[in-house]
C-alpha cells in the first residue's frame, strides 16, 4: 500500500505549487531555473533549497523536470508564470514515487 495516495498526492501538489509560487514571485522568473535549485520534502514540509536540506525524505531538481528542460534547452532561461502549475505536477510526481518507495511490497 502506497504511503501517498490520490488525495495525498493532490494536496503535495498543492503545497509544491504554493512554495513555487512564493520563489517565483520573490526571485523572479528566471530563478526557478538556476542550476542545483530543489524542491525537497522534508520532516517540516515542502521546501525550495539548493542542497541547504540533508538527507531530504525526497526531492528533485527543478532543472530535471520536463517543463525547465524545455525552457533551459529552448535557451531562455525565464520560465513564465503558466509553466508553475506543470512544473508542479512534475516535482509531484517525481517526489511521490520516492516516498512511495519507501514501504516495503
């Protein structure tokens, strides 16, 4: 049985996009793609680091995730504001098998 599951994961999203949302706004456009930024889940939630958090129970980083690939690949390095909802779906998705994987079969 998986430690996250449909309504887990809706509301990890929801807190992902918030903490996107709030580093965005702070540091504009262009830093939710700066190499070694993270998204972590942590004993104290969900956290924007770059590497700040050790032994994080998950995390990704943002650059790895599809939407940042695109724009860092396509040579912009602004993401726009309508790329936080995807890159939040991604850093939810990635984060959650992670956690997942921690219950044993």
């Amino acid at each position: 049985m998986p430690l996250l599951g449909n309504a887990e994961k809706a509301e990890l999203e929801r807190l992902i996009l918030a903490r996107l949302v709030e580093h965005y706004e702070a540091h504009g456009s262009g830093a939710l793609l700066t190499e070694g930024l993270r998204v972590v889940v942590n004993a104290a939630g969900i956290a924007i680091d770059r590497g700040e958090t050790l032994d994080p129970l998950a995390m990704v980083e943002v650059r790895s995730l599809f939407t940042a690939l695109c724009y860092v690949t396509g040579g912009t390095m602004a993401l726009p504001r309508d790329g936080l909802e995807p890159l939040a779906t991604e850093a939810t998705s990635a984060l959650a098998a992670q956690i997942n994987r921690l219950v044993p079969d």
